[in-house]
C-alpha cells in the first residue's frame, strides 16, 4: 500500500511538472507574438529587391542564419539567455514575412486575405492543440513520416526556385499546411506525455508551425482569392 501511494505521488508531481511546461510554454508562445509583429510591421517598410535578385543565395544563408540561432536557443534554453535568443529570432521571422506581406497588401483584398490567413492559423492551432492536449493519445508515431515529409518539401521548395512553377508553389503549401499541422499534434502531445520538458524549445517547435502555417496558408489564398484591381 505505502508503495501504491509513492506511485501516485510520482505521477502527480510528473503531472504538475507537465502541465507547468505547458502553461510556460503557451505564455512564451504569446510574447513572441509581439517582436514578430514589430518585425513584421518593419518588414512591410523594406525594400526586399535583394531577394529577386539573388534567391538562391538569399536562401541558403537565410538557413544557415537560422539554424545557427537555433543552436544557440538550444544551447541556452536553460537560462533567460534562451529566452532573449528566442525573442530575436521571432523578431528576424516577422521581419521576414516583409515581401509576403508587401505582396499580399498591395491587393485590393489584402488586409482581408491576411486577417483569414491569421484568423485560420489561430483557428488550426487552437483545434489541434486541444485534440493533442489529452495524455491518452498518442501522436508519437507521425513524427518519422513529419520529418521526411518536411525534407521533400524544404527540397521541393529550393527546386521550385530555380523552376518557379506556381502550381507547383501551391501544391507545396498545401503540403506544409498539413505536415506542421500534423506538427502541432505531435509537439503539443509532446509536452502532455512528458517528452518535451523544456519550455522554450517547445515554443520554439510550436511557433515555427504557426509561422509555417500562416505563410503557407497566406500564399494559398492569395493564389486563390487575390484581387489585383
């Protein structure tokens, strides 16, 4: 009996530990809302013509930038230290939805087709997050099929900027919709099961889906429902 009872005692506390990381975890996510906005706004000002001129470049550095920062999240993301990393690269991303942002603003619909795109990327990670909040499912399993399914869209992305066929640009961000869709299940259910126990990596994971999301969600509707009048 007294052993009955370490057990449960162990797994209210593994209990609490987890839904700390989630509550940390959703706060964070919240507050880098606000340098990718600032960034964003930025963004709309500059003048991008630096990417059409060089893409493949632009490209290949704008990965290893990123990748670099998020090494450096990773190694700090025990310390405050990570949290100010995460923050700037968060600002970096919104400043980097500058030329989407330009193009979509400068249709006739565009601030509407932006608000849908913001309003269906809330609406996704809001239903997906509660469907993968329960610790009794179990979504580990889509995360072999995710990794190689971002693989062949990051490939068929760089491909597409030496072809630049837009049927092709919109069947990948079809594609990137449901593989970081099928993101959040997994880095949400994660948390719940316990194996993600680092706040800030997991806000980390969680915003680049939405990020992901949005961008890819914003290009399929401009495709389909921009107005250039």
């Amino acid at each position: 009996m007294f052993d009955d009872v370490q057990v449960l005692g162990r797994s209210e506390t593994a209990q609490s530990s987890t839904n700390k990381v989630l509550r940390n975890t959703y706060a964070l996510l919240g507050l880098t809302m606000i340098p990718t906005i600032i960034g964003a706004y930025f963004g709309t000002q500059i003048n991008f013509s630096i990417i059409a001129q060089h893409p493949i470049m632009f490209a290949i550095g704008y990965l290893a930038i990123m990748f670099g920062m998020f090494s450096a999240i990773s190694a700090n993301s025990n310390s405050s230290v990570g949290v100010w990393l995460l923050f700037a690269v968060t600002f970096l991303l919104g400043l980097m939805l500058g030329p989407i942002l330009q193009h979509a603003l400068h249709l006739s619909n565009g601030g509407q087709i932006v608000a849908m795109a913001a309003a269906g990327t809330g609406i996704t990670f809001l239903s997906l997050a509660s469907i993968a909040a329960s610790p009794a499912r179990d979504f580990s399993s889509i995360g072999k099929f995710l990794f190689i399914g971002l693989i062949l869209v990051i490939v068929a992305s760089l491909a597409n900027i030496f072809f630049n066929i837009p049927a092709l640009s919109l069947a990948i961000s079809g594609i990137s919709v449901l593989i970081f869709s099928g993101y959040i299940l997994y880095d949400v259910n994660q948390i719940v099961r316990g194996g993600q126990t680092n706040y800030i990596m997991a806000t980390l994971s969680l915003y680049l889906n939405i990020y992901n999301i949005f961008v890819n969600l914003l290009n399929i509707l401009m495709a389909l429902m921009g107005n250039r009048d």
